[in-house]
C-alpha cells in the first residue's frame, strides 16, 4: 500500500544512541530506515525508540484530544472553537468529514509509519539476533496502534503493500481494507498475547513497556471485540463483516478472557500499583509514577528530547498543547483596575485557547459526591488564584467582592461546588461575569450557570514547570510533561465492565468499584482552596456503590478517572452508548456575563460511530473516484 503515509513510514525517524536518560530515550535524528538497517543492531534500537517517539504525535497532541472529547458528554465546543472542533461537536455549525481539520487524520497518519517500522524490526529479528523481550515491544505497538486504528475507523489494512504484516519500502498506490475481526484476530490479539508472554515484567528503561502493559491492552482488546461482535444497538461496520469471529468464538468468551487478564494484571502488579490518593496521580510533581503504566514522554530539560521547543511558543507535531484546548481565558480577570490572574506556567493557570468547554451535566451530574469523592477535586481548577505579584506587579492587596482585600495567592474567581440560589451576577465580578454572595471576596460562579467563555480549566492535564524561579515562567511553551496513556487503574475498570458482561471469577463488579472508589474517597489536599485536607471517606463512598453495577455506572467510574484524557469518545462507542449520553448538552452561551443555560441538540448517527478516513489518504491512493467512495466509510 502507497499513500503518503504509508511511504514514508520509514522517513524522519529517530535512534537511539549510547545509553538513555533514566526518565526518557534519547533521540537523534535520522533521514531513513531501510532494511539494511533494520539488520542492525542500531537499527532495531532505532526503530524501537520511534515506536515510542511516535506516541507524542497522538496522546498530547490538541487535536487528538479534541477528537476523543468533543462532542461526548464530557466535551462541547467552547467561545474560541473554530471549525475543527464544531465538526466534531455535531450540533449544526459544522460538518464532519474527511477533510475536518487536524483531528480527523491523526490517528491514521501517526499509526501505520509505526506499524510499518514495527513490520521492519520484527521481520529483522532473526537477523540481529535479537532478544524476544525486543521483538515483544515491536509487536505490542504494532498491536497498540493497529487497536487505535480500529476503534477509530473499523476495518484497517493489514498489507502496506509488501503482504500482510510485512515491511513495505514500495511505492504502491493501492490498498485493500481488511474487516474488524480480521484486524483483530490476525493482529492485534495474536501479537499482545505474544507480549504477554515475552515482555519482561519490569520496564527495561523508565517508561518501556513490560508484560503487564501488554496484559492491560489485550484486556481491553478482548473487551472492545467482545462489544463489537455483540453489537447491542445494531451499529454499522464497515468493512462490510458478519459480527462473527473466524475462530467461532461469542462476545462471552472475550469478555471472559477480558476479565481473566485483568485480574491477572491485579494480580501480578509488577512494578505498578495504586497510588494512595488520587490528587497524587496528576500532581505534575509526581508524574512518572508507579500508577502511569504508559505515557507519551517530554521534558523541560533538552529541546531535542523533548521534540518541541520548551521556550516560548513554538511547536511541531510532538507538541504536548492539548490542555491549553479545555482552557477558558481567565487572563481576563480584573481587579480594581490590576491584572489580577496573569498567564502562568502553573498547573492551574497555563496557556488559554478556550476551544473546549465542559458540559454542565459533566460536572453535575457525574461528579456528584464533592465533598467526599476527591476525584472533582483532583480534576478541576476550581478557583483562579492572584499572581499579580509574579509578574513583578507590588501592589500588596487588592480590593475585591463585597470590598474585601485580597492578597496574592488569594481566589480571585471560584466555582461553586454546590449550588448557591444567593448569587448576585448584577456585579460584573473580576470582568470575567462572576457574581457576588456575602461574606466571601471571591467572585464566585455556579457550577450549573457556566458558559462557554469561562468554566474550570482541567487541573489533572495542566502545565508543570520547575523553572518558573519565583516569575510566570514559560506559559506559552508546550507543556513538557509526560501525557498519560494507561493506568493501573484501569484494570480494575475493565474487569468490572466485563463482569457486568458475564464473565464470572473471584471478584465481583462492585468489588472491583469499589477500590477506586475506596482510593477516591481518601484526601491528603484540597486542590480548590489550596490547603492539607486530611481526609478519609471510604467507608462512605464504597456503602453508596450501588449492589448491581451496570453498565452506565461503569461509565460514569470511568469518567470519574480519567475525565478529559482521551478515553470518552473510544468508551462510548465501544458500548454503543454514545447517541444515548451525548445527544443533547447544557451550557451558557459566548459571554462571560451569560449564566442562562440552554439545551443544545446534537445530531448523531449511527456512521458517526466510525470516523470518516482522512481525505489525503484518499488522494495519495491511485484509485478512480468510485473506488475511493467505497474505500471510504459510509456516510461520508
């Protein structure tokens, strides 16, 4: 297969050299890999390094995080959107298709350069000799990204031109899509059990996959084709395949293997745990953690390795900016006549683009137990906070609501946990449209009257530097901190979902609820009032787990966790909930002043489960015009 993508599958890719770093690979630039090289030692290090290289072009990328999050339930678009992100939303003002954006195509065009170096090394190993544990990481990411593929377009080609799974250096300008139960049961389940069984159970450098990395993606491989064959709502495939697998197995045998490797991967921990509080998984003073099974790796302390430039704004692919998406222009916040909340490189302030707003049902509905689940807490910014003094502005205080002074470090705007009736909006609080309730010289801000101009910022994802020397820092360069992939967490996730699907073992699915929700409800700190908060209510959130769990409770868990990462729209699809929980959403409109929801109505159709091909793979392929419309997924 020759396209574009697929051509230059071995262009522009990086070694490795010497020895690595303890937190990350170190990287040199190369112009090409042929198979000659791939014959090499340094070649397959080499290839090994772009395999992870490659992850930076997806997970941190803005416009990946906007394809898995705008238009769910987590997700709408905000004030700043533009076409990208109103394609995706679904609600009238755009038009998803294969040319929208850069969201539509990454996936694609990051995935199958990996998946070909990958077909490179492992076709080579014998040649070098090389190590299993080696060939194991080759074949784990090409499973890692064929799974990505698949779930994002359904059925993927397996022959890049050279034969199936093969390495391809020729330039072939035809393609034949392979079905979804062939991408599954000829790639990427073969080559995760394979890894399973060869991968080593602690990394061989900080971050490398190991056997219970592996064992967390055939978990969830087995659990999306389990959902797939199944087929509750009856949703399109394309290509156009029976919902039956080659080697006769039912959706029941793979939610059971789902949970059997699950509980394995809680089992035999390896170097992984749970970490004690959940405020700890996003400190970005704690990143790199025994938690982060999997993450897309930068750092502030080299350019080179970090791909991007980590001073002033700048960027290229690999540049981690998806957090500036979901963050609303709180810059303009002024108090008695100051610049009180300035741009910072903070965790709870960074660079606003303001393109995508949370819903008001995300943050009503779904975190529901403020007060005792430490998971809205540890996710949100819920107060921004003056750092005038920062900017090298000495004013000492400021006089703000209710005439009350405040300092720096003081909140100058808050949101509410709970619903407050008092709030007076008639005072354009801080110039930002929060209101004004006695007693307190904060502006304040209800949760259900946000608008699409300012909202909470997600803290989990925000900007971490150590080299901010008591000033602003470096706002506007990427961020420089490692974007997550996969948590141990998730192991516990998995196996419920598949328990309530059937599969039977040792632990039930409010057992295995129950641990995070056990860990949610422990507080070490209050992120929202910036102060120790030494707290357990486990006893309480555990007793309020339901005695069934169902499938939209594992959903709402799952939000809980990981809101905002990159998981919503892939979850959604998977269990065909997508339509149900995303069709309509609430929010104020453009003005900051504007605490009036509205309903809007979303148009999703079932083809939507599928994302449309990206038009520049369409027009490398040398295909006439009804070739490429069938080649292409219905509907668009």
């Amino acid at each position: 297969m020759k396209n574009k993508v697929l051509s230059t599958a071995i262009l522009s890719i990086s070694l490795l050299i010497g020895s690595c770093t303890k937190d990350i690979i170190q990287e040199e630039p190369r112009g090409v890999l042929t198979p000659e090289f791939f014959s090499t030692e340094l070649g397959v290090q080499g290839g090994l390094t772009f395999l992870y290289e490659t992850m930076r072009d997806i997970y941190g990328f803005a416009y990946f995080l906007n394809l898995a999050e705008t238009g769910t339930d987590e997700y709408c678009a905000a004030q700043s959107a533009d076409n990208n992100f109103f394609d995706l939303d679904l609600a009238g003002e755009g038009n998803l298709n294969s040319n929208s954006g850069f969201s539509v195509g990454r996936p694609w065009g990051a995935s199958f350069p990996a998946i070909n170096t990958a077909n490179g090394i492992i076709e080579n190993a014998s040649a070098v000799g090389l190590d299993d544990s080696l060939i194991a990481e080759a074949r784990f990411f090409r499973a890692f990204y064929y799974f990505l593929l698949v779930q994002t377009y359904g059925g993927v080609p397996l022959d890049l031109g050279s034969g199936e799974l093969a390495f391809n250096q020729s330039a072939v300008r035809t393609s034949v899509r392979n079905t979804v139960p062939e991408v599954y049961t000829r790639a990427i389940i073969p080559d995760l059990q394979a890894a399973v069984d060869d991968l080593p159970e602690n990394p061989r450098l900080t971050g490398a996959v190991t056997k219970n990395v592996a064992r967390l993606y055939l978990a969830k491989a087995y659990l999306t084709y389990g959902w797939w064959l199944e087929n509750p709502n009856g949703i399109p495939t394309y290509p156009e395949a029976s919902r039956t697998d080659p080697d006769g197995n039912g959706p029941s045998f793979y939610f059971q293997q789902a949970y059997n490797q699950a509980v394995a991967g809680i089992e035999n921990p390896g170097p992984y745990r749970l970490l004690d509080y959940f405020y700890d998984v996003h400190d970005g003073a704690n990143d790199r953690h025994e938690e982060m099974m999997l993450y897309s790796d930068r750092t502030e302390g080299s350019a080179i390795a970090n791909g991007a430039p980590i001073n002033g704004f700048g960027g290229t692919d690999d540049t981690n900016t998806a957090v500036w998406m979901v963050t609303s222009n709180y810059t303009t916040i002024s108090v008695d006549g100051v610049a009180a909340v300035q741009r910072e490189a903070g965790q709870s302030y960074g660079r606003p683009w303001t393109r995508m707003a949370p819903t008001i049902g995300a943050l009503t509905e779904t975190f529901t137990d403020k007060d005792l689940d430490s998971r809205y807490d540890g996710t949100f910014v819920t107060s921004y906070r003056g750092n005038w003094d920062r900017a090298g502005d000495p004013t000492p205080s400021l006089t703000a609501a209710n005439g009350l002074e405040i300092f720096p470090g003081d909140a100058v705007v808050s949101f509410l946990d709970e619903f407050d009736p008092t709030v007076d909006y008639s005072v354009d609080g801080g110039g930002i449209g929060g209101g004004v309730i006695p007693g307190r010289s904060d502006y304040v801000i209800n949760l259900n009257e946000i608008n699409r101009r300012f909202y909470p910022g997600l803290w989990k994802l925000g900007t971490y530097r150590t080299d901010n020397d008591g000033g602003l820092g470096q706002p506007n360069a990427g961020l420089t901190r490692p974007f997550p992939i996969a948590k141990f967490s998730e192991f516990y996730l998995v196996a419920a979902e598949a328990a309530v699907k059937g599969a039977s073992g040792a632990y039930s699915a409010r057992d295995l609820v129950n641990v995070l929700r056990a860990r949610a409800g422990m507080w070490r700190f209050d992120n929202g009032e910036q102060q120790e908060r030494i707290e357990d209510n486990s006893a309480a959130l555990t007793a309020a787990t339901p005695a069934t769990i169902d499938i939209d409770y594992i959903l709402a868990e799952r939000s809980r966790e990981y809101f905002g990462e990159g998981y919503r729209w892939y979850d959604l699809v998977r269990t065909q909930k997508w339509g149900e929980y995303a069709a309509s959403y609430e929010i104020a409109g453009n003005a900051a002043t504007d605490h009036a929801p509205t309903t809007t109505n979303r148009t999703i159709e079932p083809y939507h489960y599928l994302r449309p091909i990206p038009q520049s793979q369409l027009d490398d392929l040398d295909f006439t015009d009804a070739e490429k419309d069938a080649y292409q997924n219905p509907g668009y």
